[in-house]
C-alpha cells in the first residue's frame, strides 16, 4: 500500500489522484492533504479519506476546519496551516509519494522539502521546475530521487525515454494543441476578450494555465521544464501544434526514429504511470485507435504566440530569467483577466521584465522566491505606469 501526500488536493489534479486513489483502493491511501482556501472540498475530502495531517491556507480556515470535523465526529487528524503546514504534509514520515499539485511558486519549499526528505516525487507543478528546476534536480539526483512528471507532455516524454539512452535523444518534441486562437489571424489577435480565452478545445484545467495555453506561453514554461527533467539543451527541444492532442509527446532519437505515445486526453492516466512507476497496472482509460483519422503536426507561429519565442529566450539565459518569464507572466494574466491590459500586453509585458532581469543563478530556495517577488513588483510597476 502506497500513502499519498497529495498537495494542492481540491484543485484539478489533486482531485484526479483522488479518483485514481478510489478507483485503486487496495494499491494506495491518503496520509496528508494540502489545499488553500476551498474549506467545504477539504472538509469532504477528510471526512472520505480520513489523512493523519491536513494543511490549509490560514490559520483561521484550519480553525474552522477543526471546529467542523469536531462536530462531524471525525478524530486523529491534525490540522495544520501555511507553508509550514504543506511543508509538514510533504515530508509527513508515513507518506511514501508526494503529489506536487500546488499551481504557481506556493508549492515550491514543500516540493523541495520533500525531495530533501527522499519522497518520490509526482510532479504537476510546472512552476516549480521552471523556478528552481536546477536546485530541485540537483538535490534529486543526489538523493537518487525519482521525479515523475504529471504534466502530460513530459510524462509521455519519461514514458518514451524508456527505450533509449540519454545521449542518444536528439530531440524532445512536445505537442501543443495550438489553443482557441491557432488559426486567428494576428490583426484580430488585439481584440481577444478572456471569455475566448478561457476557452480551450481539448483540455479544462485552471484559469491561468488555461489563458497560458492560448497565448502558448504554457508552451514554453514545458520547454524549461523539459530541459531540467530530462538534462538537455533548450536546442534539442522542439514544439510542434498537434490540434488532435492525440500524440502527448515525442523523443526522437539519434539514429533517425521517432517515438511517440498516444493515449485519451485524461490527466488520470499520467496521474496513474507516475503513482504506479514503474509497473504499469491495469486502467478502463482506453483509446479507440479505429476513431482516429488523422493527425497533423504545424510548427509554431512564434509572431502571433510571441510567448513561445520569449519562453526560449529566457531557457538560454536560464536562473532568473526562467523565474523572471514564469512571474511576469502570472501578473500580466492577472491583469488581462481583470481587462486592465490587452491579450498581447503579456508578452508586452514579459518581454520588458524580462529585458530589465539581471543575470543571475540562483543557488537556495530563498534566492529563488527573492528573484521570483523581484520579478513580480517589476511587472506590477510597468503594469502601474
Ligand atoms: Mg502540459
């Protein structure tokens, strides 16, 4: 039996590991919850599976959390708050496998601390990677800890690296689906609203990652991610647009062949390879290979998804500059999705925060959350002004 620390359990991950959790009840259990401030899902979710710890954003929401499960009879757990909360939760001693589900740098010191205490790692948080993928993958591979990556692109990437030896990957090809604004012409890209942009064709996850998706700046975050997973230059990796989202992803390897893999669009199937690593268990989540007809590749248009070419830019650089790109991004999405800018005042935006970012390396967590709220006032001043 597996006991799961699952951080970031009411959000679109957490929640999928929890019905993986139930559809594989005798495979694994619950030791710890984290969530922020959805107080009714988390008060659910322990009444169900019933963890030894569960972590909550603020002390009060902890505090009513513990009045509620009082009154509902439920004992022995511990409710915890705040980054120490989660941070509790991710190196709790009883679990075996931490879910990293936090979106945005929240999650970071939790991630790190549970690599630090040897927990293998199931990775959904691109932002971690991107922040501090250095630090975080150096302290992994010292500590022969595996990080199995959640996000469907690079778990198709580990799954197709399996077959092959490191130095013989030339390239890594990940598939974007091209988002709602694939085939809008650039004259039309300035009159975007966010209601269109909210609208993604294959997937439903959260707001920011779903407006990053349409601007393609989602895109480039996975390319620094897959960089600092898998240990290559930001020149063996290739994006290609795969409306379908059929193909999760390809390697391609030295000697000419091309692996790909295919499954349904359904993130429980990732959640499963990267809880079950390395067996495969049996799943119902089937794709009917006779119901596709096609499948095109595109490359990019990096003018109207100026996003993806910054996102490059910024991997090359590496350090502060992957924090600066994935900060000023947050802040301007903010901004778009309140109307205070328009679509294409992201990459606006992120370019100059990212023409203003000093190089540098950051080399402790601390300097990465410096660099990272640097970032983040720089975009607020420009966006101020
Ligand atoms: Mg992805």
């Amino acid at each position: 039996m597996k006991k799961l620390a699952i951080l970031g359990s009411t959000g679109s991950i957490g929640q999928s590991t929890l019905s993986i959790v139930e559809q594989f009840s005798e495979r694994y259990s619950v030791a710890a919850l984290a969530a922020g401030h959805n107080l009714d899902e988390v008060f659910a979710q322990t009444v169900r599976w019933r963890p030894r710890l569960v972590s909550l954003a603020t002390e009060e929401l902890a505090a009513e959390l513990s009045k509620r499960l009082r009154l509902a009879g439920v004992t022995g757990v511990e409710v915890v708050y705040g980054t120490a909360g989660t941070v509790a939760c991710s190196t709790l001693p009883e679990a075996d496998f931490v879910v990293s589900a936090i979106v945005g740098v929240a999650g970071l010191e939790a991630t790190h601390a549970a690599i630090l205490a040897g927990k293998p790692l199931g990775l959904a948080n691109k932002e971690c990677m991107v922040a501090a993928g250095e630090i975080l993958t150096k302290a992994a591979r010292e500590r022969n800890v595996p990080i199995l990556p959640i996000d469907s692109e690079h778990n198709a990437v580990h799954q197709c690296l399996r077959v092959g030896a490191h130095d013989e990957v030339k390239f890594i090809w990940l598939t974007a689906s091209g988002g709602p604004f694939r085939q809008l012409p650039l004259e039309k890209f300035a009159s975007i609203t966010p209601e269109q942009a909210l609208k993604h064709p294959t997937w439903t996850m959260g707001r920011r990652i779903t407006i990053d998706s349409a601007s393609m700046l989602n895109k480039g975050l996975e390319v620094i991610e897959a960089c600092r997973l898998f240990d290559v230059t930001p020149a063996q990796v290739r994006v290609t647009v795969h409306p379908q989202s059929t193909v999760h992803s390809l390697v391609e390897y030295v000697d000419g062949s091309i692996l790909a893999q295919i499954s349904v669009t359904d993130m429980r199937l990732p959640i499963l390879y990267a809880l079950a690593y390395p067996e495969r268990p049996h799943s119902t989540l089937t794709f009917d290979l006779a119901s596709l007809s096609h499948l095109d590749f595109e490359p990019p248009d990096l003018e109207r998804f100026p996003c993806l070419r910054l996102s490059f830019e910024a991997a090359e650089k590496g350090g502060a500059h992957c924090i600066a790109l994935n900060a000023a991004d947050e802040v301007a999405v903010e901004a778009f999705l309140e109307r205070r800018i328009p679509f294409m005042g992201i990459p606006r935006t992120i370019e100059r925060v990212l023409a203003a970012t000093p190089e540098a390396h950051p080399a402790t967590i601390a300097e990465v959350l410096s660099t990272d709220r640097e970032a983040r006032a720089r975009a607020r001043a420009l966006l101020a002004r």
